[in-house]
C-alpha cells in the first residue's frame, strides 16, 4: 500500500474521474457535476458577467472547461494563476456514414485521432462516447459501454507477427461491433439508444464528436500496489489534479471557517484551463491555440473593470503551470532516455525542460516549481529528451506565446504513453495536485503561502 493513505485515496477517485470520462466532453461534464456540488456557479459565454462576486465560477465550451476562483479583495490588475491541461486523448473517431463492414460483420468506420499506439487497442472491449447534436442544436451525450473491438489476426494465419507487427490504418483498423447486414444496421441508433436522453430519435442527429474508448476499468496493482493502469492518465492525471485542487482551494477561501474573510498578500485568481485538441494541435475554439483562455481571462478582468493597461499588468503578473504527462524510464528501453535524467515512478511529478521550448520552463519557471514542491513536501524529477529523439510539445508554448504569460511545464511519469492503458505510479498524481493546490494559495507569482 502507499505510504500515504491520503494518495490511495486520491487515486480511487482518480480512477472514478476516468471511468466517468470516457471523452473529452463527458471529462468537462463530469467536472462540472463536481464543481456544482462544491458551490461553483456556470456562467453563459452569451450573458454579461459585469460586477463578478468573490466565488467559484466556471464555463464550458465544447469539449474545454475553464473554471475560476476570484478572491475577496480582487481588482482591475490581479494577476493569475493557472494550471492548464486537456480532455483529449489519442483514440478513434467516428467517421461520417458509420456503419460499415463485410463478409457478415458489423463494423464501424473510425479515423485514427492524434498518435495511438495501434498495436495497444488490439483485443480490448470497447466502446464509442461522445456527444450528438439534434437538428435544433441540443448536444447529448452518449456511452455505449462495450460495443467494439479491433480483432488481431490470430498466429496461425501470420507466422512472422512476433518479429514485427505493421497495422495498415485504413485496412486493419475497424473494428467489429456486431454480425449481420450493414444496410439493415444503424449505428447512429446505437448511440442515440444509449445517450442521455433515452428517446432520442436517429433521424435528428445532425451531426455528433464521437470517439472510442477502452472499458476496462482502471486498477491498483504491483507488489505493494504501488502500480496504477488506466486508459487516458494524458491527460486526464493532470485535469483531475487540477480540479482537486481548485475545489480545495476554493473550501479554503470560501468554507466555513473562513467564510467572507479576506486573505492577505497579493491574492491571484487561480484558474483551471481543461483545452481539448491538445493531441492534434490544439488549433480549435476550445483549443490552447484558440481564444478561449483569452476570452475567459478578458471578460474577467473587464468585468473587474480594468483598462487595457490595467488588463496587461494582470497578464504580466500572471503564471501559468502546463501539467501534461511525462515520459518515465522504460527498464526494457533505457537507451532511448537521457543518461542522466531517468524518471522513475513514484519519484515525484516531473519538470519537463527542452533546449528548445518545446516545453515553455525557463530558469524563473523551474526556480518557482522547485519552491512550491519544497514547500509542499514533495519531490520531483527533471524530465529531458534524448538529443537523438526529439520531444514532443505541450499547452505551455501555445499559452505561453499567446498570451506572453510565463509559464513551467510539468506532469506525472508514464509508461505507456498514448496507449489504451496507460502507467503511472500510485503517488504522483496526489503529489501533483498537492503542489497545484499549493500554487493556487500563494502570492502572485511566489511560492509564498498567502496568510489569513
């Protein structure tokens, strides 16, 4: 078991948040119950938002949520602190016309979405979710539970599997969902079958984002369960951190021991960005290279009545921690790791560093991550590429260019990256929102705690 009970704790419920989430608008919807239930109010992109009170608020757009607490005391050039991840993950899409297959199978027609490892969806009970939206624009949600599956071919049939699998993406790549004539199937029906709405008619889909999911649900295991598998931990470890702590935050500034009480020192607004496209550029509405962050930090500051001078002091006075999933040491692949930088699990979340800004750390990002990790008892592990395998990228360029905030990027250790399961240890997902929560009550800027 974990040392710290508290990180077991964490972990469960981590598995709950994921179980809940099996695409990027059911992971805002499900945040968005646990917001409500902490005394959030969801405020409308389309109403005027003059005269903000100090409290929790969050909107939801698409498959993105932003979510906000404005301490007592807030003005025109209060800056931010944000923690900033995404909903999505490598997976499938439903294509248009769906319903597909051959030879007396079902099958359904996906587009590959973002970077999975194909081989890792192989033999896996699996389902669609997403949203549909009716012709009068209503979106429902919708989770089939175990539906598909893409079916390997078995050994018998290709004797050389063992020495090198190639999975063809248009050829091998859809998945069975039932047996019989696809001109007598509709898979829409399915999905309508299966949404919230129990009633909904096929024929009023205009248009829906669905994708596949894994069903397996996500477990604790290892020789002292120290091991926690998962479909979606990138990012869904760092979205759930996020919002752990933002609501903790929120109990501390707003519960009943400290109802109505200002704090001191120069209190920021912490702030949830959750962006979905993150695993395909995140060039959308509610993408990190959108205008939705944008959007969310204007009208809060206007509606605190800042002049644009007034606004770019609170940009400026802003931080913004880029919490994505990090590659951990693989014990069977070493040599594709740094030689002297290797993340262990367990060993604390990760400060990710690129030479050349793939990921948005700087020396003043690193100095602030390693204070607010001391301060909070925590450790954590410096993550570097191989110079001869380049890195990927994060929110944290996209923010930090577009908004010209500083920004660090940082995130849990994994195996199994973009795999249907994913690996992480059991305590550094609670060691990741341990630290947030630590950023989200500090002074603007610091890793000095804010007195009350």
């Amino acid at each position: 078991m974990p040392s710290n009970p508290a990180a077991l704790d964490h972990i469960q419920d981590l598995g709950a948040y994921v179980s809940a989430s099996p695409s990027s608008y059911h992971a805002v919807h499900e945040a968005a119950r646990r917001l409500d239930a902490a005394g959030f109010k969801r405020l409308d992109e389309l109403q005027s938002w003059d005269n903000p009170t100090p409290g929790g608020s969050y909107i939801i757009r698409d498959g993105a949520l932003i979510a906000w607490v404005l301490p007592e005391g807030a003005g025109p050039s209060t800056g931010f602190h944000i923690i900033g991840t995404h909903t999505d993950s490598p997976s499938f899409k439903l294509k248009p016309k769906p319903t597909t297959g051959k030879l007396g199978w079902l099958q359904a027609g996906v587009e590959i979405y973002g970077g999975p490892l194909l081989n890792s969806w192989l033999d896996r009970e699996l389902q669609l979710a997403g949203r549909l939206v009716t012709l009068d624009g209503t979106e429902h949600l919708t989770a089939t539970g175990p539906l598909l599956r893409f079916p390997q071919l078995a050994i018998h049939l290709d004797r050389a599997v063992n020495e090198g699998l190639t999975l063809d993406k248009q050829q091998h790549m859809n998945p069975v969902f039932g047996l019989g004539d696809p001109a007598q199937q509709d898979l829409l029906g399915l999905l309508a079958a299966r949404s919230d709405t129990a009633t909904l008619d096929p024929a009023q889909i205009g248009g829906y984002d669905v994708v596949v999911a894994d069903t397996q649900p996500p477990a604790v295991f290892g020789a002292n369960d120290e091991f926690f598998a998962s479909g979606r931990l990138d990012n869904l470890s760092s979205t759930h951190a996020g919002l752990v702590a933002l609501i903790r935050h929120a109990e501390a500034l707003f519960g009943s021991a400290s109802s109505g009480k200002p704090v001191g020192g120069s209190a920021p607004i912490a702030l949830l960005a959750a962006f979905d496209h993150e695993e395909i550029g995140s060039s959308s509405r509610s993408g990190a290279s959108g205008p939705v962050l944008e959007d969310i930090l204007v009208r809060i500051s206007d509606g605190l009545g800042a002049t644009v001078s007034e606004r770019r002091q609170a940009l400026a006075a802003s931080f913004c921690v880029s919490a994505d999933a990090g590659h951990a040491v693989h014990p069977n692949y070493p040599e594709r790791h740094d030689p002297a930088n290797r993340p262990v699990l367990n060993g604390g979340p990760l400060l990710k560093i690129n030479a050349n800004q793939r990921y948005a750390t700087d020396a003043t990002g690193a100095a602030l991550w390693a204070g607010l990790c001391r301060a909070s008892d925590v450790p954590y592990q410096e993550f570097v590429s191989n110079n001869a395998i380049p890195c990927g990228s994060t929110i944290g360029p996209l923010t930090a260019t577009r908004l010209g905030i500083r920004t660090v990027d940082v995130g849990i250790p994994l195996l199994s990256m973009h795999s249907a399961r994913e690996l992480c240890g059991v305590e550094d997902p609670y060691r990741l929102a341990t630290v947030a929560e630590r950023f989200f009550g500090t002074a603007q800027g610091t890793s000095q705690p804010l007195t009350r």
